[in-house]
C-alpha cells in the first residue's frame, strides 16, 4: 500500500510512473481531495479537544475557588462541546475509511527501469542462457512421457480432487522431493534461514502481502474458520514480521521455504494449461530478503542471479525478461521473470518471479526498522521463486528424453538415487 504522504507530496511523480501500469490516474486526484478534507477535519477536532481541554482545567479551578456556579456554566459548554467532537470524529472515520478503501486499489509504483508496455509482448529480454534443445520429430510432450514411463497420473488426480491436482508416481515422485531439497539446501548454503511456515494463513497476513481485500477469487477459502491456503510461501514468510521493528543492522534477512502452493486459476483451460504448465496445487520453494531501502535493488539483482545459477545448474536453457508495466504484479515495483525452454511444446514457461516490492507491503505489514535515533521508517521486501517445481518437471522431462529414457540433471542424480527415468 502507497503511504499516503508519499501520493500527496509527490503526486505528479505517483502518476507519472502508475502511468506504467495503465492506472487511471483519477483516484490519486480523488484521494487528494479526501486527504484534504482529512486533515481540514482533523484540525477542527483538534482545536475542539484543545478547548475541552482549556475548559477542564478552568473547571477545576473554579470548583477550587468555591465557584460552584461558574464551574456548571462551563461543564455545560463542554457537554457541548463533546457532542460536536463526537460528530466530528464520525465524520473523520468515514473519511479515513473511505482514505483506505481508496489506497487498497492503487498498484504500487513501477521503478524507472520499468518498461512501458500493455501486454507479456512488451516485456524486455535482459539475459539468456544455454542452447534451445534440438529433439527428434517423435519427441514427445511431458504429459505423454509421463505417461508412457508411469511418472504422473493426471486422470487419478481428478478423480480424487479434480482438473490440475496431480498425483505423482514412482520416479516423479521421488524427482520432486530431490527438486525440493536441492533447493533448500542451495538456498541454506547461501544465507538462506530455512522455515517451515503454516500452508493456511488468515485474512491479517493475506492483507499484508497485498493478496488481499481483492484477490479473494484466486485463493482457495477454509469458510468455517475464515482461513486461506496459501497461494505461496512469501505469504506466511513475509508476515514473520507483520508489526516488527527492526534495526538497520539486522539487515540483510534472508529467510526459504518450502510449502504446497494453492491457487484456483479460476477460467484457466485449453492447451496452454494441459499437463504441468498450470495446476491447481503445486510445490514451490521460495526466498525471502528483508532489506534497507538504500540497498534493495542491488539485493533484487543479487535475487535474480541466485535464481538463474539454479537454472544454469539444471542445465535447462532459459531467459530472463524484465517485466513491462503492463504486466506486473499489483504490488511490484520491478520484476524479473526467468523462462525456460520446453524442447518438445516449443514454447517459454514461465518458472520463476523475483520482485521487489520495495515499501508497499511493508506499509500494510506495518514492517520498519531503526536507524540511530531517527524515527523508525518501513523496510523494503522482496521475494523470489526458487524454484517452482511444475515447469521444471515438463521441461526436465521434454529437453532430456532419450531413446532409453529420461536423463536425470547431474546436479540431481546424488539426490534421487538414480542417472535416468525409464
């Protein structure tokens, strides 16, 4: 969430660069206009509880010196004075109420480096690596692999669940607990606390990360207890330091985990969702940074190439593609996504986001940090994907089948126990 003072000091700058993300620029002028009010209606209660104050003491005194007459006069005027103070402060909540209703549907502000553009075309390719696999014309895609050597079973995942809730078999399974791992312990070997966070989360935490007050429809809901499976380990990770204050010397804080993921992708159909490409449920291992304002984006490039070495380890070719406004996350400021390539569908999948969010959920988590003796100021956050494991399956399984099988990665082989899948 914007801090509101941020949008009033520097209003042109805020619309200038939401103009990236094709934000109608109408609501920062009408949130001006109520913050006005706000504070117009702030003042008067102010110099109202300061005359109630004056006549207390005045009271006081009166009653001291006998005057029990005076003193009535004036405990009259401030009854009166209450009641208009009373008035006052509901017209204030309404205000600032309707302030925050406002606040929540603005997108935080794209940085400069930020591309202008409407659409995942006008994304900017930064970085690539590898050769795109040449594979035979009989290459198959990943769902025929997996079912020709047994590894998945989407039609069994349907009739226990329903569409995009796999069940993984033999082999897979044990790729996807090795994935996990390597993960994790890469992520450890680079600073990375490990956590193992709750997979359901309330309305507190899914408000502090920006997924909610309205992206209810993308997350599954638990009604009778009001909870929500979390869409992402960031969720439960960041909220660790919902109403926290740090110190500048705490940073960095780096923080991994491992969790399920859930996510209805409401409307999602046709060829571009068959097999892995989306699902429903998912693993994910995610990283976590807390850091100083002054040094978040040289953390967010720290981030990204963590996160490409993982690819580069998988020896999967891949690109890295500097997200326009367009196609941003609500609460980002910069993204960088990484696609790998999928030999035998010939197409990109997306497989990792690393974002900087620079202060906006740390705004609703209420997140800061002390620096000396100055006033306590809000933390920047930032969090990255590394890895989710779907799309790294279907491009592991497609750009390394063989006539005998499946190779394994190397950098995996000492996990799963075995050199290929067949």
């Amino acid at each position: 969430m914007l801090q509101l003072n941020v949008i009033r000091d520097t209003k042109d700058e805020v619309i200038r660069r939401l103009a990236k993300k094709n934000f109608k620029v109408e609501i920062i002028e009408e949130i001006i206009s109520i913050d006005a009010q706000r504070r117009k209606t702030q003042a008067e209660l102010d110099e109202l509880k300061a005359e109630g104050n004056i006549i207390s003491r005045q009271v006081g005194e009166l009653m001291k010196a006998g005057k029990k007459e005076e003193a009535n006069e004036l405990k009259n005027k401030s009854v009166a004075l209450k009641e208009k103070e009373k008035t006052l402060q509901d017209v204030l909540n309404k205000i600032e109420d309707e302030t925050l209703q406002l606040l929540y549907v603005i997108p935080n502000v794209p940085n400069d480096q930020v591309p202008n553009g409407k659409t995942p075309d006008d994304n900017k390719e930064v970085y690539s690596h590898g050769v795109l696999p040449q594979l035979s014309a009989e290459a198959k895609p990943h769902w025929d692999l997996a079912a020709q050597y047994d590894l998945i079973d989407f039609e069994l995942g349907n009739k226990i669940t329903g569409a995009g809730f796999p069940v993984y078999k033999g082999k897979m399974a044990k790729l996807q607990r090795s994935l996990i791992n390597y993960f994790l312990d890469t992520a450890i070997a680079a600073g990375y606390l490990e956590v193992q966070p709750p997979i359901l989360i309330n309305k507190d935490s899914g408000f502090g990360t920006g997924q909610l007050p309205d992206k209810e429809g993308q997350m599954y809901h638990v009604g009778v207890d009001d909870l929500y499976l979390v869409p992402t380990a960031e969720v439960p990770i960041t909220n660790m330091y919902r109403d926290v204050i740090l110190t500048a010397e705490d940073f960095p804080i780096k923080n991994c985990g491992y969790t399920p993921c859930f996510r209805r992708e409401a409307g999602s159909y046709g060829k571009d969702v068959r097999g892995l490409n989306r699902l429903h449920q998912f693993d994910k291992v995610e990283i976590v940074q807390l850091a100083h304002p002054s040094n978040s984006y040289a953390v967010l490039e720290e981030m990204r190439s963590y996160v490409q070495d993982l690819l580069k380890a998988l020896e999967l070719p891949f690109r890295t593609l500097l997200l326009c406004g367009g196609d941003m996350s609500f609460a980002s400021a910069m993204t960088y996504d990484m696609e790998v390539y999928s030999g035998a569908q010939k197409k990109w999948l997306e497989v990792s986001s690393v974002s900087n969010f620079e202060s906006f959920q740390a705004n609703r988590l209420k997140l800061r940090f002390k620096q000396g003796t100055e006033k306590p100021q809000l933390a920047h956050t930032l969090n990255g994907s590394a890895l989710a494991l779907p799309r790294i399956c279907a491009a592991i399984l497609e750009n390394n089948q063989t006539p005998n099988g499946i190779l394994v990665p190397q950098v995996l082989r000492a996990y799963t126990g075995f050199d290929i899948i067949n």
